[in-house]
C-alpha cells in the first residue's frame, strides 16, 4: 500500500512518524518513505511492505496530512503506475525529468579525442543543448575492439562539459568502481556537470550492478531495455534499482535482438513507449542509433534513423539518445550510425516538431473527450 501524504509534509515530520507508527503495528509489515517530485508540487510518499494486503485503508484516510492511500498491485511494486499514483519526476543538474518533459541527447557513442568531444560539445551549444551522450567505458562485443579510454578521459571531459554548459551527461557503467571513478572525477574538476549513468543492454539483468545504482542517490539512472528479454524482466530490472532506495530512473528503449528486425540493427520496439508511460511512473527514452545501426535513408530523404526517432516521439517519449559524430569514418565505435554535425539541425528541428505535434494530440483527444 502506498500512503500519499498532502503536498508539503515533509519526509521527516511527525505527521509521517505518526503514520508510520500505526502502519508498523500490523505484524510483518514496515513502511519506507520516499519523495516523488511531481510536475506541481513534491510529495511524500510512505509505501507499507510486507503483509499489506490485511491491512486496512481508512484508518490512514482518517490522518488529517494524508491525501490518500493506494493498494500496490503486486507486479512492479516500486515503479508501477498503481491506480492512482502520479508519475515519478526528478530534477538534476537544473534538467527535469518525467513523463511530461522531453529531452534530446545528441553525442558521442565513445569518447575518443579531446579534440572531439570539443568539436560536439561547441555543436550542441550553438544549438542551445545542454544534454548529450559520452562513453567511457564501452562494453563492446569483441575483446579486441576499443573498450573505451574509462577514467582517464573524464577529467578533460568533464572541463569541455563545464566551458560548454553541458548540464547532464548520458555515460555507461559496467562496473561498481566506475561509479566511484566518475564521482570522484567530477568532484575533482569542481562538479561542472552531471552524469546520468547509464546501465547498457548487456547489463539489463546484471542485479548486483542493478542493486547498486539503486543504493546511491548521487546519480540519476538511464537503464537500458534488454536486447533479448521480455519487457517485464526489463521492468523487473529497474525494479531492482527503485527498491534499492533511488527511483530517479529514465527507461531507454534501444531495440530488439532478433532476425525479423533485419535490415536494422536491432528491432525497433518504439511501440512500447505508451505501454511502458502506462505499467510504470517512470520516464520513457529511445535510442534510435542503436535502434537501426545504420544511415539508410527512405525514399522521402530521410534517414530511418529519422523516422523512428518520429514514432517514438509520436507516443509520447521523454528522451532520446542520439549518436553524434563529427568524423564518423573515425570513430572508434559505432560509426556508421552516427549522424554528422551537419545534420544536427534537421534532427533537433524535426525533433521538436514531431514533440509539438504529440503534444496537440493530447489536447485533441482532450478536447473531444473521447
Ligand atoms: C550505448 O548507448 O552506447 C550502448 C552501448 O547502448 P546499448 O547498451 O543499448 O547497446
Ligand atoms: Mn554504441
């Protein structure tokens, strides 16, 4: 059950004690409080764990500081849309995220020259963006391919982030210390940005990993849907970092492995986005890179990459992860999906518009109130 408490009760006031005392009198059962930051407003929530389902709801209904109780269905505990529940929100680094804002992050898949990462970086802020991608540590497929320079491209990176305003960074861990190396490397250059850690595909089910982005509540997590699991064992997924204590968490759809996908890299699961905005109050991304793999383009002169991009815009994605790249052909990773600077303009202007039109359809389906 989760007991929702009126708009500024704070976490630590007695009002919430007092519920938690009367909550914790049932046998086997004990209380968490979490803060959500809703579109208007923050607010506590105290979610009962254990034997709930004997417990009843109006005892609680009756505290003046509660606003409502909400029976937790059992699928999805910590990040499901229960009856009710207002969708999660978070602010970092000064940039909100929720199912109502929307946030392209155009950048490089890996980072490999300085030279580089200042030639995106002064692309994105002369295109008024202050979010993008940047791998460190690259799980690649192959042993031999570039892993990645890991720590020790962080602390330029982190200075070209701060002289060109880059406010959030999308960047991959695929182990514990990495967190820590990144931590420490921000502190170090004087906290110029912010790093959502992403957690890639092939780590979609790694639980200890899982379990400790969701310990810590420095960073903000961009988790990565599973290649070649069912979208329930994704969400499960993310219900290990929630449950762990940090429900700061952006959903990222990237594609599915399999043949019926072909041409593309990866079969584009963009049809997902309304349904995963449903099951749970999480934020929805896209990866159209690594979606389709490649620059094919449609008959109409636009990249596919442009067109799915638009289809999970259309319903309703909050984010999207685009691979960047101002020499391609030099890329150490992942080159041939990438998109040239040249091509910045287009994809944030097409972007936008299809956001703009998502937005009108809501309000015509508002407006003729069926
Ligand atoms: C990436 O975004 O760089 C990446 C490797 O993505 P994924 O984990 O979805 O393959
Ligand atoms: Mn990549």
């Amino acid at each position: 059950m989760i007991i929702v408490m009126k708009a500024d009760v704070l976490p630590e006031s007695p009002e919430v004690q007092q519920v938690i005392k009367m909550a914790e009198r049932f046998p086997d059962v004990h209380a968490e409080v979490r803060t959500i930051q809703g579109a208007t407003r923050v607010l506590t929530e105290i979610y009962l764990l254990g034997s709930t389902a004997q417990i009843p709801q109006e005892p609680f209904e009756e505290f003046p500081a509660v606003e409502k109780t909400i029976r937790i269905r059992e699928r999805y505990r910590s990040i499901g849309r229960h009856d009710g529940a207002e969708a999660f929100g978070f602010e970092y680094n000064g940039v909100r995220f929720s199912q109502d804002t929307f946030h392209v992050f155009p950048g490089l898949c890996a980072v490999d020259s300085r030279e580089n990462v200042e030639i995106m970086f002064r692309a994105l802020r002369d295109a008024g963006i202050q979010t993008t991608r940047a791998g460190a540590y690259k799980p690649r497929t192959s042993p031999y391919d570039f892993q990645g320079h890991g720590k020790t491209c962080l602390p330029f990176l982190f200075e070209l982030a701060g002289t060109y305003g880059m406010k959030v960074i999308a960047m991959e861990i695929t182990h514990e210390a990495q967190l820590e190396e990144i931590g420490d490397a921000l502190r170090a250059a004087g906290n110029p940005t912010g790093v959502l850690i992403q957690i890639g595909t092939r780590n979609a089910q790694n639980f200890e990993l899982l379990k400790l982005v969701g310990q810590q509540r420095e960073f903000p997590v961009l988790f990565k849907r599973g290649m070649g699991i069912t979208l329930d064992e994704s969400l499960n997924a993310c219900e290990y970092i929630a449950s762990s204590g940090n429900n700061h968490i952006v959903l990222c759809l990237r594609g599915m492995k399999t043949n019926f996908g072909d041409p593309h890299r990866n079969f584009v699961d963009f049809a997902h986005v309304p349904v995963v905005r449903r099951l749970t109050r999480l934020p929805v991304g896209i990866d159209p890179s690594h979606s389709v793999g490649k620059k094919a383009v449609a008959p109409d002169g636009l990249l596919d990459i442009h067109h799915v991009t638009a289809q999970g815009i259309i319903a309703g994605a909050n984010m999207v992860l685009v691979d960047f790249h101002p020499k391609p052909e030099e890329a150490l990773c992942d080159g041939p999906q990438a998109l040239l600077l040249n091509e910045l303009e287009l994809f944030v202007r097409d972007a936008e518009l299809v956001r703009k039109t998502y937005l009108e359809r809501v309000k015509l389906r508002e407006a003729l109130g069926t």
